[in-house]
C-alpha cells in the first residue's frame, strides 16, 4: 500500500478541521510509515504555525494535595504515599510573585492548578482574584481546579480567565481502569460548561499509562470529534512517582510518543499541542521530534505541580539549538 492510499484522507484534504474523526481513520494515521507521518504533522503544522515559534506556560500548584479523587497517575492524591502533603490554597500576592518571575523568564500563560475534586465557592473567590490579578500583569490566564458547575464557569469568566484546563486523561475505554471516583462523562460535562461560557478549552491526555495503541488512538479520536477542537491540547508522558499504583508502569517507546504527538497535530490542526509533563525524562531528540511532529508550546519551569520538568536554561538552551524562539 502506497503512502498515499494510507491516509484517511486526501492530500487535498489534509490540514482541513474536522469533528467527525473515526477511530479507522486515528489508527490508520499510527500506522503511517514513520517518515511520512512526520512529513505530514510537519504539514499541517506550517499550514496553521510559524513552526520556529513556541508558546511558553509556566504551571504553579496554588493548592497542592489532599486530593480525594483516586487518579491511579496523581501524587496528590490523598489515597497514596507519595510523598505531598496537604497544603492550603496559596495567598493571592504569593501567587502574583510567581506570576512577574514567570513573566520575567519569558512565560506569556501562567497557569494555576489547584488539588481539588471541585472548589468550593469561597476557594472560588481567592481563584478569581488570583487570575483578576494575572490579567493585569498582561498574561493569559489559565486554571485546573476540577469539575465546575456552570455557574463557578461564568464567575471565571467574569474574572478574566482565558484558558481553562480539564484533560480527558485517556480513551473512554480505559478510563475506568485509572480513576474510580469520578466518570468520563463528568469530564464532557465540565468541558461543556467551559466552552459554553465562552472561555478556551485546554484538553488532552496522558499516554504511558499502560492504555495501549487502542488507548491513544481512542483518546484522540475522542477529542477530535469534540464539536470544537481545544484550543490547546497537552499530552502527557506519564511521569512514574512511588506510592501511585502507576509506579512501575512499562515506561513507552518515545517514538510511539512522537507518534502521537503527529496524529494529535494532523487531528486537529489548529490547536496549539504542548508537550506537558514528563519531559524532564526526554532525551533533546526526542523532544525536537516532537517539536517536529507539531508541538508548538511547553511548560516552561523547574517544576510541573510536584513533577520535575526542565529547568529554564535547559530549555532556553535546547530551543536554541533547533533555531525555535518564545511565541509572543
């Protein structure tokens, strides 16, 4: 079979947005001979990106542990020994001072996530001074705090909030087998609230989770099927922390990562895919492929909530020597 006769697609069509992927179409694009699906992201990318450009994300864990949700991945996670103790919500001024270093180092998203399963509505209020206060200082503003109700979406929005983060995690499948307390349902619920409200979905996943090749290709067929793309789409190679029932996880190929990372590009053109967290493990080849691939922004910092990722001179170094520079 010819490369051509691979795709699911015309050439002609390639880079057009759609919202009817099958799970026929996602395999086909993983089982692409390696160089062409590179070639193809590659595509896609320039048809919608400057591909030397590179959004910069700075993560600050504003409410760090004592989750009570059981995601089988999460130090935070009041069910596992892990190591991350309990703290409370992080005073606003606090947060703003992390908000003009990252500004200062070059970050122009500051995202704030709390350990919540879903605030409640006093927490609420520090949050939105929290992103009130970011806004001033000429960033965007982005949050991961859990399930919302559509009434905490819109004093969100109120505040200013541009992004909201809320992953899908995996493939409907598999969810079951990595979280109990929560269904994959109450995730399309929040992200319905959110997109409703007129703010911009950030939505992606995890893989190295031990959810297969059926596990990726149903997680982005999922999101590209959503009746609007996400704006950004984070994938996550699992980071393996002590005391989560992931721990010893079979560690995934980085090229079937890198797969990934191509078909989420080629799935859904116009959104921005950040490599998020486990990087901190990638090799700078395998990173460069992804930027390859069509990852197009990073989180930038020593620290992702309680992963390590790279610092920034490593980063500053690495995106120097592929010849990338901050998207402003």
């Amino acid at each position: 079979m010819s490369l051509a006769q691979a795709l699911p697609f015309s050439n002609a069509g390639l880079g057009q947005i759609r919202n009817d992927w099958t799970r026929e179409e996602v395999r086909a694009l993983f089982a692409l001979p390696f160089p062409g699906l590179m070639f193809h992201a590659a595509t896609v990318h320039r048809q919608n990106f400057d591909p030397t450009e590179v959004q910069i994300s700075t993560l600050l864990s504003i409410k760090t542990g004592g989750c009570p949700e059981d995601c089988a991945y999460c130090p935070q996670s009041a069910k596992y020994d892990a190591g991350v103790k309990a703290e409370k919500l992080m005073e606003v001024e606090k947060v703003l001072a992390e908000a003009r270093a990252a500004k200062a180092s070059g970050a122009s998203r500051f995202c704030m996530g709390a350990a919540w399963r879903a605030p409640k509505d006093r927490d609420l209020d520090t949050v939105c001074a929290m992103v009130e206060g970011v806004k001033a200082l000429g960033m965007e503003t982005c949050a991961t705090l859990g399930m919302l109700t559509p009434e905490q979406v819109l004093r969100l929005k109120d505040s200013g909030l541009d992004y909201y983060n809320h992953n899908l995690d995996t493939s409907p499948e598999f969810y079951s087998k990595i979280i109990s307390t929560r269904c994959y349902q109450d995730r399309l619920d929040t992200l319905e609230h959110v997109r409703a409200a007129g703010i911009n979905v950030c939505c992606g996943g995890i893989v190295g989770m031990g959810e297969g090749l059926d596990g990726r290709i149903g997680m982005i067929a999922t999101l590209a099927s959503l009746p609007q793309h996400p704006e950004s789409v984070p994938i996550n190679m699992l980071v393996q922390v002590e005391g989560t029932p992931l721990a010893d996880a079979p560690k995934l190929d980085p090229f079937d990562f890198v797969r990934t990372v191509a078909v989420a590009r080629i799935c859904m053109p116009a959104s921005v895919v950040r490599l998020s967290a486990g990087r901190e493990d990638m090799s700078e080849e395998t990173q460069a492929l992804c930027f390859l691939a069509g990852a197009n922004s990073i989180f930038y910092g020593p620290k992702l909530l309680t992963t390590p990722n790279p610092g920034r001179d490593r980063d500053m170094a690495l995106l120097d020597k592929l010849g990338l520079r901050p998207m402003e």
